[in-house]
C-alpha cells in the first residue's frame, strides 16, 4: 500500500527542516563570535592588528584609565605580568606598553594569550596595532621575555566609559601549535 502523496510532501518537509535546523545550530556557534569579534560585542576583541584612520585626532579634552590584568589558565607553569599595571590615556593617543612572561615550567612550551576587555562596549574601541597575543608564543626552558602591546582607544568611543580594562588569560597551547616558525619578532628576549 502507497502512502498518500501528502504524507510525502510532509515527511520531505520535516526532513528538509531538521536539515535546516541541525545546520543552523551546526553554524551558530562561529557566527556568533564573529559577530562578536568584528562589532566588540561581549569583550571580545579583535585579534588581529589594525591601522590608525588617516587623520585621527587625539582628543586632549578626555581622559581614560587603562587597567591591566593577567591570569594563567590551568595551573600554568608561568609568570606572566604587565610591566605597568595602569595609566591614563587620551582617545587617539597611541601608547606602547611591556607585559613580562617567564616559563617556570622546567620545559619547552607553546603559549597563547587571549584578551578579554571591559567595558564590553569598550572592546570595539581598543585597537591594537601591535601586540603579542596576535600569535602563539614559543618559549625555551626558563625563557624571559618582554612582549608588546601597542594601542590606541578610538575617539569615537563613547564619553560615558572612563575606565577600561584590558585582561590576558595565558594558556598552555602545546596540542594546539600552528604550523609556523617559532615567531619572536616584536618581542625583546631577556
């Protein structure tokens, strides 16, 4: 016995539809922190370098503190410190700041710091033209090394945030190497 021909149409609709959803759900996920990435939405900072507009003025008539903190992710064998804990700083003024990482791990190691800025509306303003989380960072055994971030908070940021805060969790990234050449430039090896 054939089914009626409706139940075909329906049981292909309900197929295409759990196609639809199943690759849908499959793709939130990366839509969402791209989403997040590109307006600076949730903290989430861009991670790549950008370039001052042409042009862009430093707005002398506001001040902004910038705070900084590091954490190690997983009982990570590091000591990882910004050199300057925190400082003022004009809209469109570029600043050039150190953060020091020692690998007290007694091994060779990959690591890999993530930022993390709030105010969440805040992230979209901090750009970072320079900066050592743009990459993984190889470490030899007890190795010391200065690394860099250079920054500018753009003058369209809002003038109700007065301070922001631009976080970097430190994680082992061992199982997770680019195919790259152990990258040092931009940093200052003690």
């Amino acid at each position: 016995m054939n089914p009626p021909r409706s139940h075909k149409r329906l049981t292909l609709i309900l197929v295409c539809g759990v196609i639809f959803m199943f690759g849908f759900c499959y793709m939130l996920v990366p839509l969402y922190q791209l989403i997040c990435q590109k307006e600076g939405i949730n903290g989430k900072a861009a991670n790549y370098a950008v370039t001052a507009a042409p042009g862009m003025k430093v707005d002398t008539s506001r001040v902004i503190k910038i705070t900084f903190s590091t954490t190690l992710h997983g009982g990570l064998k590091f000591k990882f410190i910004p050199l300057q804990h925190s400082f003022n700083i004009h809209p469109g003024e570029g600043k050039l700041v150190y953060f020091y990482a020692e690998n007290q791990s007694g091994k060779e190691m990959t690591v890999q710091a993530v930022p993390s800025i709030t105010p969440s509306d805040a992230a979209r303003f901090l750009k970072k033209t320079e900066c050592f989380c743009f990459t993984q960072q190889y470490f030899f055994k007890n190795e010391k090394a200065d690394m860099p971030v250079y920054f500018f908070i753009d003058p369209a940021v809002s003038k109700d945030i007065k301070e922001v805060t631009l976080s970097y969790t430190m994680f082992d990234a061992g199982g997770f190497i680019k195919k790259q050449e152990h990258f040092t430039k931009g940093r200052i090896d003690l």
